[in-house]
C-alpha cells in the first residue's frame, strides 16, 4: 500500500468537499431568499389581477432573509457542538463503557501496552483507554475535543478475537483521528448539519402558523431540505475521506497491511455469520457515536451509501491489499 499517497490524496479530497460544503451553506441561504421572493412575487400578482393594487417587496427583505437563515445555520451550529462538547470520556461514559483495567484483565493489559507504543510511535499524547463491555461486535472509537479528554475505546468483542497485531491495527487507526483532529472536524460538521435542518424546521412551523405562513413556508421547507441533504452527503462524504486517511496511517505506522486489513477482514466474517447484528451491540449504536466508529453498520436503501460516513469493508481492504480479500475467520484470543 502507498499510504503517503493515499494520505495525501484523502486530504486534498476533504478539502475538496469542506469548500463545497461552505458552498452548500451560502447556496442556501441564496435559495432561501429566492424561494421566499418568487412565493411573494406569485402572491403581488395574484393580488393584481383581483385588486388594482401593486404590492412592492418590504423594507429590509433581503436583509431579514439572509439574516434569519444565518441565524438558524450558525445558531444551531453553536447548540448542537456544545451539547457535543461534554467530553470524551462523559461520552464514552455515557453509552456504558467504562476505563480499562489493565491490572485485572490480560486482554485489557495488553490493550493499554500496545496503545502506549504506538503513542510513542505516532509522537500523539496518550487518550484514555476505555472498554466497551458486553458488546461482541469488532469495532472502536476516538472522541474528544482535544488532548485534555480525549478517549480511545475498544469492544469487548475486539479484546477477544484480535491478535496483537490486529489490535495494533486498530488503535493506530483511532489514533490517527485524534492526532489529525478528526473528531472536532466531525463534530463541527454534525453541528453545521443540525443547523441546515434548522432551516427546514422553521419553514414547518412557519407553515403551521397558518394565514400566509401556507404560502411562505413551503417555500423554506424547499429550500432548507435541499440544504440539508446536500449537508449530510457532504458530510458523510469527508467522514469517508477521513476513514481512508486513517487506514493509510495505520498501516505506516504499524508497517503492516496484515493489522488493520485483519481487523476489517474478520469484521466480514461477523457480518456473514450475523454475529455483528445479533451478538450484542452494547452502545455502539448509539447515533451520537456511530460516525465515529472504525466499522459503520450497513447502508440500506437504494441510496444508502450517500449518507455512508464509511467506506464500504470491501473498498477499504481492497485499498489496503491492493486487491480483494477473503473474510478471515474468527478465533479467540488466549
């Protein structure tokens, strides 16, 4: 694997996508005002035609427009990042997962060894090692703000049935989030999203107010939901670029495909056997945490993959192989 390469490639793409996800933002308020200015102008000349009246655009129309979806965009940006600023670790805490124990369990004794390595490896300050219990999925995550909370949780299912290296694998992954400042990237973003929806929200309650509001609200419902799905493509879509940024870092610092490319191969294996959708999630599936997770659960619909914030299992190994892999099997770990 070329991962410099792919590194470099994966950031000219996110920074490809966050321009057009600024973009998205100023097209809608753009859309917005032109909605509301053709719904006023279709109702001056209905008035027309049954009274000899002209009926001019109010003073302040542009200004009020424009104002008001900023204000809803920015605003909700702002509420939906500081509920999301509680922490890692109050996070983690939150969907059950609680602090290794290094000292009690092997397995979590060599979680926390082969995260101290790869620290020192990666030059990144070390994040809280945290296990997520009764859960028998593979998977892990990266949360925090920056380095003061930052966490780095793993399943139990991940403890049980990674070798070393494939553990190595993973955590360099997750560490690579954190050192990149992935986790603010989707945090901000996620925010920016709620923002749009906003929009859409606004025009609903316009809308139910009645009286002009049937004629106006619509028009920022419109408007506000293509918003808000151009915002949450995009966002999955730098989400996806991060995730291809992450393994290529993997496999640099680990110098080996075998670690990660195990991890997502034996992830297949849960996913044929049914053992990731019936052995136990735990918290992983919570929505505040499942973008931020090394393995998303699968797309479903026709359209699904749009709103993916991972790659496909396959696309990644095939990526970090360079060709297409077999699943691998499972087997506990001594």
């Amino acid at each position: 694997m070329r991962f410099f390469e792919h590194q470099e490639a994966a950031r000219g793409e996110t920074r490809r996508l966050l321009l057009a996800f600024a973009l998205a933002v100023l097209l809608l308020v753009v859309a917005v005002h032109a909605a509301l200015a053709l719904a006023w102008w279709l109702m001056a000349l209905l008035v027309s035609w049954m009274l000899p009246v002209t009926l001019p655009f109010p003073t302040g129309f542009l200004t009020a427009n424009v104002g008001v979806s900023l204000l809803l965009v920015l605003g909700g940006w702002w509420v939906e990042t500081s509920q999301l600023r509680a922490g890692g670790l109050r996070l983690a805490q939150r969907i059950g997962a609680r602090e290794a124990r290094p000292a009690v369990s092997h397995a979590e004794q060599r979680f926390c060894n082969v995260l101290d390595e790869l620290c020192i490896a990666g030059s990144v300050s070390r994040p809280q090692p945290i296990v997520i219990t009764r859960t028998d999925a593979i998977n892990a995550f990266a949360a925090g703000w920056d380095e003061r909370d930052a966490v780095l949780a793993v399943t139990q299912g991940a403890l049980d049935m990674l070798t070393r290296e494939e553990l190595q694998g993973m955590v360099a992954h997750e560490l690579s989030h954190l050192r990149e400042g992935d986790t603010r990237l989707k945090m901000r973003l996620a925010g920016m999203v709620f923002g749009l929806e906003l929009v859409y929200n606004f025009g609903d309650t316009v809308r139910e107010r009645g009286g002009l509001g049937l004629w106006f609200g619509p028009a920022i419902m419109v408007a506000g939901f293509a918003g808000w799905l151009a915002g949450r493509m995009l966002k999955a879509a730098v989400s996806r670029q991060r995730e291809f940024l992450a393994d290529a870092r993997a496999v640099q610092w680990t110098r080996s495909r075998d670690g990660l490319g195990g991890v997502l191969r034996k992830v297949m294996t849960q996913r044929q056997d049914g053992q990731e959708a019936h052995g136990g999630h735990g918290g992983i599936d919570h929505p505040t945490v499942q973008h931020m997770l090394l393995v998303e659960g699968s797309s479903a619909g026709l359209l699904g993959h749009w709103f993916d914030s991972h790659p496909s299992l396959e696309e990644r190994v095939k990526r970090i192989y360079g060709r297409t892999m077999r699943p691998l099997a499972l087997k506990p770990q001594p």
